[in-house]
C-alpha cells in the first residue's frame, strides 16, 4: 500500500559532479520492487510539488536514491543535511517484469543507471552495460553495480573508461556474445528509444522505465501522460516501466 | 464522527464542508490509501467531455513561486467510457460525485448534463474556465451572456443541481456570477486557475507545450479570497471556494469571506492526505472559537462600513 513515510537523512553526498547519493532511514518498513519510485517532498514551503526518484537500493528501513541537480528543487535537496526529516511517499508506480530464471541485460545511461541498480542487487546473475560521460561517472556506477551482476560493459562518451562512445554502439557486441531474454534499461529517451530498437530488430524482450514531469504521482493529475499503442497512459501509475513495443517513443 | 462539519449544499448532505477539486483528485478512487471519501463533502471528479480528448502535448506543469502552471488540456476518457464504466464502479464506494463537465457549444453541455441526470451523480458542475483548450471552457466563462446561455440550457437538461465554475481570468467576476444566478444556477465554484506563463531561458521557448496554462496553489489565494467575498455579498446561491487552500487557517479565510464550502486542489499533490488534515483542523478551530457547527463560521467577516 502506498504511504507517507518519515525519513531522517543518513547521508546526502555528493558522489561524482553534480550527482548526489541521498540515503534515508524510514520510520516503518518499506516493501518495494524493482523499477518503483518515490515522491519527495522538499523541506521548504517554497517548493508546490513532490520531486520524484527512482529507488536505487532498500532494505526494510533504508532507501537509497541517487540525483543529478538539474533545477531549484535538486538544488536545494543538495543542502539538506544528515538527520533532516523529509516526508516520503512510497512505493509509486508500477515495477519491472521479468522471472528469475531469465538471462537480464541492464542498460543504462547516467542517473538512468539508479532504479537499475535496484534489479542488480535484488536478482543474481544480470549483466550490467553501463555508459556515463566521463571516466569519474562510469567509475561510480562500476563500483555500486560491482559484486552484484555477473558481468559489466563499459562506455563513456570520450572513451576514458571502456569503450568509446554511446551505449547503444555497444549495444549490439554486447548482445552478439550471450543470448539474453530480457534487456531493462532506464536513461535519456533517445537512449532508451535506440535500446528499444535494437531489441526488437534482435527479438529481445525490452522494458523501458520512462520519465515525466508529474505532480500527483497517483494518476490523478495527467500530468505524465505518454503516447503508446493502447493510447494515453500515466507514467505514474500505469508505469514507470512499459513493454517497449507499448510506446510510441517522441524524439 | 461529530456533526460539527456537517452541512448541506443544494441539498446534497456532506459530512465535511471540503470538496476534491476537479482535475486535481482523479475519481476519487487514486486517493484511497490516504482519504475516507465518503468524510469528504464530495470529489469532483475530473472533468468529463463529449469525446475521449488526449490532452495537450509536451510539458503539462511547470512549478512556480508558491504554485504551479498546468496545461493538461482536458485528457478525459469521454462521456460514454464515464457512464458505462467509471460511474457505477465509483456509485459503489459511497461518497457524493460532483462530475465536472466541459463542451464547445451550448447544445454540448446540455447533452452532457442530460446523460448525467442519473442515479450516483451528486450534482454537475459546469466548467466555463478552463483556460487550456481552444475549443469551450473559458470562452463561456468570460461573457456574461455566454456564461447564462449555458446554464440555462444545462439546467432545462437535468434535474440534477447545476454548480457553475467561474473562471477569475475576467474583469468583473460579479457581473459573470449575476448572469449565471438568473440564468438558474443552483450553486457556484470559484475560483479556476488564473492564466499564466513561464518561459525557458535556455531555449527560450516556453516551458508549456500548450505556451500558457493555468496558474494555482498558494500564490492565488488572495485572489480568490477576494474573489470569493465579492460574489457572496452579490448572489444569494451557495458558494464552494477555492484557490491555494493548504491549511485549515487558509480555510477559515475562505468560510469568512463568504464560501459555505471550500475546495482544496493544488495541495492534494504535494500532501494527499490535506483534505482530512483540513477537516480535523476545522474541527478544532471551531470548537476552539465556541461555534455548533461551520455555517455560523460563513460569511462572518467584519468589514467596518
């Protein structure tokens, strides 16, 4: 059931750029899947709406989730010190499908890469392609996704860790040396819109985790409405996660 | 649950003086974790058209100094997929439905409230002002004949009461309110969004896909507080007031100033749960200031001639 939870900030830190780690104790446990979100709210009357992340990582009464600061409201969740309340409302949103027994690629792109991190660590044996803009970026996301997928692929835009260039170019080696039965990915839509291509031309199940700007995060508002094949549907409730043959990828 | 809140609205018996407002609620059903609806006034469900309508593109919100800007463009599942299979669905849950409804002519507005002169519908409200589509809403709600043309066919349509929602974005509001009384509304709602616009410095284009769209929470309280204490002192129909009501102290404004019920929007978004903080808020306030129950609260204003 979805609830509003109390969380205390254990720790709020900067882990590479402009990209933050921000774990949170809460004050009753949290059952969630992977590929579900929560809607945070900004400890300052100043902010009308919730903010919302992709969970990372949770046990029971921990939660981590990771971001990037791209406007006022990031900006100032970046100054909220340990020990500060926030309140959390969890778990939104649908969740990834897949069965264990399935053989998982993850692909993921930059701050893409945190609800990713949630199927790793919750299900031995996936493989891990992970592309970031520089080595430093890359380099955080190898050290979280290391010792929970079998194994990992690297890309950075200017080739400073891996190979050089854009997931989507690694994409096809990747899949030529193992048969995989599901790719999840989650990052820049254009990304996802490539990822998604490359799987159907390969007949390889893809689930994609889309973005929107949303208010309610209940499928109340609209706000986060998307085009798909079975047409209008609310990123909120009907997603994040959707087959990637369901939507009708804009870019 | 105590009698002290409960009160009446064109003869629709509320346990609460506190309306979802429409747009901002869903139907209702999206809020269950966090709301017993039936301790609501009622929830005005999202607003209905004639046909399915997809909404507007691109960027639909935009956050602002204490509010926000919507453009949702009216994304509904239409008339037909409402009857047939959301109202009886909701019919069975218990609590009191005003179904907000928006057409591009006068003879649509009045096919819609005669299909919904039927059982599970509370009352109608009739959305002139909605200032994010081309086709209808605002274009009613500015003109005082327009405004009464479609209260009046709405009204000779159903024999459900007719609740008419003004749009702020006009120069006299009273004059709009006059027009849709004697034209036979049986209730009004105000105020709607305030039309508004961000622009994206970067790109320079405007944040909006729809360009503009329409402004609410906090930063238009005084507007409609304002708004709401001159149409209470004009018309003599019941008034459900809203506009950036968060707190039961934002509410207390809204019942001197006029309204017999209030409507909380905006603030269902950031707390879910507002409408019932507000009603055990109330609850307090007016024990605490001596009253039986929150009519003797309406319209107490003291404005010194």
């Amino acid at each position: 059931m979805k609830q509003i939870y109390n969380a205390r900030v254990v720790s709020n830190e900067r882990a590479v750029d402009n990209l933050f780690r921000l774990v949170v104790e809460l004050d009753a446990p949290l059952y969630a899947m992977p590929g579900q979100f929560v809607q945070l709210k900004l400890p300052s009357n100043e902010f009308t709406l919730r903010r919302p992340f992709g969970i990372a990582a949770f046990d029971q009464n921990h939660l981590t989730m990771f971001y990037r600061i791209v406007g006022r409201g990031t900006e100032f969740l970046s100054t909220v010190g340990e020990g500060t309340q926030l309140d959390l409302l969890a778990p939104l949103g649908n969740r990834f499908n897949f069965n264990v027994e399935e053989k998982i690629l993850l692909v993921g792109g930059g701050v893409g890469l945190a609800p990713l991190l949630s199927v790793a660590r919750m299900f031995e044996g996936a493989d891990a392609l992970i592309g970031g803009k520089t080595a430093i970026e890359a380099e955080l996301w190898r050290n979280e996704f290391n010792g929970a997928v079998d194994e990992m692929f690297i890309a950075t835009d200017d080739g400073s860790l891996g190979a050089k260039g854009f997931v989507t170019e690694l994409l096809p080696d990747v899949l030529a040396r193992k048969n995989y039965n599901v790719i999840l990915t989650c990052g820049p839509i254009v990304m996802m819109s490539r990822v998604a291509s490359i799987a159907r031309e390969k007949n390889i199940r893809c689930e994609v985790s889309m973005e929107r700007r949303m208010a309610c995060g209940l499928g109340a508002c609209l706000s986060c409405s998307i085009d798909t094949v079975n047409g209008r549907r609310k990123v909120c409730k009907d997603g994040p996660i959707f087959d990637a043959r369901e939507v009708l990828f804009d870019v | 649950m105590s009698d002290i809140l409960s009160t009446e609205l064109c003869g629709i018996k509320m346990n609460t003086p506190i309306v979802a407002a429409s747009g901002t609620f869903g139907f209702g059903e999206e809020f269950e974790d966090f709301v017993d609806l039936n301790r609501l006034g009622a929830v005005a469900v999202k607003c209905i058209t004639p046909k399915p309508r997809r909404g507007n593109d691109g960027n639909r919100i935009a956050e602002t100094p204490s509010g926000m800007l919507n453009a949702i463009g009216l994304e509904n599942p239409g008339i037909g997929l409402f009857i047939y299979d959301i109202l009886p669905r909701l019919a069975k849950r218990n609590f009191n439905i005003i179904v907000n409804i928006s057409g591009s002519s006068v003879e649509e507005f009045a096919q819609l409230a005669r299909a919904l002169d039927r059982d599970g519908v509370s009352a109608i409200e009739l959305n002139i002002s909605c200032p994010n589509v081309k086709d209808g809403g605002i274009i009613f709600g500015t003109d005082p004949k327009a405004a009464a043309d479609v209260t009046a066919a709405a009204k000779r349509s159903t024999s459900k009461p007719i609740i008419v929602k003004l749009s702020p974005n006009v120069t006299d509001i009273v004059s709009i309110a006059r027009a849709v009384v004697d034209a036979g509304a049986d209730a009004l709602s105000l105020i709607n969004t305030l039309m508004g616009m961000q622009i994206d410095i970067n790109s320079w284009r405007p944040t909006l896909g729809n360009v503009t769209g329409g402004l609410s929470g906090a930063a238009v309280k005084p507007v409609a507080v304002r708004m709401v204490y001159q149409v209470a002192n004009a018309v003599d129909v019941p008034i459900i007031g809203m506009g950036g009501i968060r707190s039961v102290e934002d509410a207390v404004e809204f019942f001197l100033a006029g309204a017999d019920v209030i409507a909380v929007g905006t603030a269902n978004f950031s707390d879910p749960s507002s409408t019932m903080r507000i009603a055990d808020g109330l609850e307090s306030y007016l024990k605490s200031r001596g009253l039986n129950n929150i009519s003797e609260l309406v319209g107490k204003v003291k404005v010194s001639p």
